[in-house]
C-alpha cells in the first residue's frame, strides 16, 4: 500500500456499514479519503476518530445526495480543486427497497437504479476523467457489488423457519422482495466489466474490481426491512456472518496487488454459507 501513501480516495456512502470501516482503513494507510453521504456527521465524528488515533492520512468529509447529477459533478469539481483530482474511485453506496416486480413502487425502482446504477456510473466516468486530465495511469475504479438476502417460511411456528441466502449480482432467489435490487446489482456485474474492457481500449493501466462479499452484518438488511426488525435479526443468527473489516481487508488487498495485476473479481463469503 506504500504507493498509494498521500494519494486521494473517494467512498461513497462512507457514513455507516462497510463504506465507514473502509474509509478508516485507506485513512490508516495514510490516504486521503474524501468519505461523501447525505449526512455527513458520522463522517466528521470518524475523521476526528482517525485523527485521535494518529493515523497517517486524513478523511474529509462531504455533503453529496447521489440521486443528483449536480451534486456528484460539484463534489468531484471540489475534489480537484482542493485536492487535484481522485486516484481511486470506490463505489460503496448502495440502497434497496422490498418493492416486488409485479407490485413494487416506481419511486422505489428508480431511487435503486439512481444509486445503485447510474451515480455508480457516474463516480466511475468522473474519476477517469479526473485521472485522464491529470495522465494517472495507476488509478482504480472499484464497485462494491454483492448484497445478502434471505428468504423464509413461517407457517409452522418459528422453530421452523427456513433461510436462504444469496450473493446478488451472481444469484436470483426466490425472494420478490429483492428481484429489484438483484436487478440492480447484476447491472454492477456488466458494469465493472465494460469499465475494464473500455479502460483496455483506452490504452490505459487503470484498473476496474467489482467486490462481491458474502452475508456482512451492517444496518443495511434492518434498511431493508425497516418495518420487521425480528426478521432482520433473525437473518443475522444463523452463520457467523462477515463483518465490516472483512470487507475493508478485501479493498486494501484489491489495491495492493502489483501494477501489472488485475482482480476483476472478488467474491468471498461465511464460511458456512451454502450459496
């Protein structure tokens, strides 16, 4: 990681979950991360954590709604002009909703894809442009893909309840709850790939990962079912789940594999999860 000392990382969606804990870890390896969210005051309260602890880099924290166009283009106008320009680019943000396909909410469909597809596009088409301007050739562009849901059967009392979980973006499950979202995270998939294939045609040594984690305990599955907070914990209780950490250990691997290799690629999970 020594090459990346001083160098300026942007994490969306840094407030909370995996996106604060990789924040964190690239400020320990004494980056500059530029941590955006709607709310930024988890933000300020971990870089005056990352300070008290003497870490060598520095998190800025900083105010960006993803749904918007503006806000992503003033945020990286921001970033070169205070910090030249970003030299990794790690999509982390990402939102679902339990909108079905035969009844689900537009306004939830299109706030999924906005986050989850197009400011993901966005991010990634600015910081190339960012890299392009300032001719890096070493820059990374990195999509946190995969989500964990679950799906169960209570009808014969809950000691009899049944799960099954799967790593979005590579599995559709029987679970109408998040066909959307998959959607959504299989669009990441095809994503990262153009990304690269596009930054091979562009004669450039860019490189493009798609970070695919098994079950990781964070707040986003008690998001998801923000009216059952028992059926999210439930979802929690029966494997040893990643955590936050894994998932940073797993960037910071990412970026420190010598120049000449890319990992297109990162799926991991629990240990005794089956799918």
């Amino acid at each position: 990681m020594d090459r990346w000392t001083g160098r300026v990382a942007l994490v969306t969606g840094a407030s909370v979950g995996i996106g604060a804990i990789i924040a964190k870890e690239l400020v320990r390896f004494g980056m500059k991360v530029v941590g955006c969210a709607r709310n930024v005051d988890k933000i300020q309260a971990l870089a005056v954590e990352c300070q008290t602890a003497g870490y060598s880099g520095v998190l800025i924290p900083y105010k960006c709604d993803l749904t918007s166009v503006e806000d992503i283009q003033s945020m990286f106008a921001a970033i070169k002009a205070k910090h030249k320009g970003v030299d990794v680019c790690i999509n982390n943000a990402g939102v679902a909703h339990p909108e079905h396909l035969l009844s689900g909410k537009t306004s939830g469909w299109k706030n999924m894809l906005d986050v989850n597809v197009l400011a993901l596009s966005i991010c990634s088409r600015e910081a190339y442009q960012s890299m392009k301007e300032r001719k890096i050739d070493d820059g990374h562009i990195m999509n946190l893909n995969s989500g964990i849901y679950q799906y169960f059967f209570v009808n014969v009392g809950p000691s009899n309840i049944f799960f099954c979980f799967s790593i979005g973006g590579h599995n559709v499950i029987n679970n109408s709850d998040v066909h959307f979202y998959t959607v959504t995270k299989y669009a990441v998939s095809a994503l990262t790939e153009g990304l690269r294939q596009e930054l091979r045609e562009a004669k450039t040594h860019i490189r493009a990962t798609s970070i695919s984690p098994g079950m990781v305990e964070t707040e986003f599955i008690y998001r998801l079912y923000s009216d059952n907070p028992e059926k999210a914990k439930a979802a929690y209780s029966r494997f040893k789940t990643l955590e936050a950490i894994d998932v940073a250990n797993a960037v910071v691997y990412v970026l420190s594999a010598p120049p000449h290799v890319e990992i297109g690629e990162l799926l991991f999970r629990p240990v005794e999860m089956q799918i």
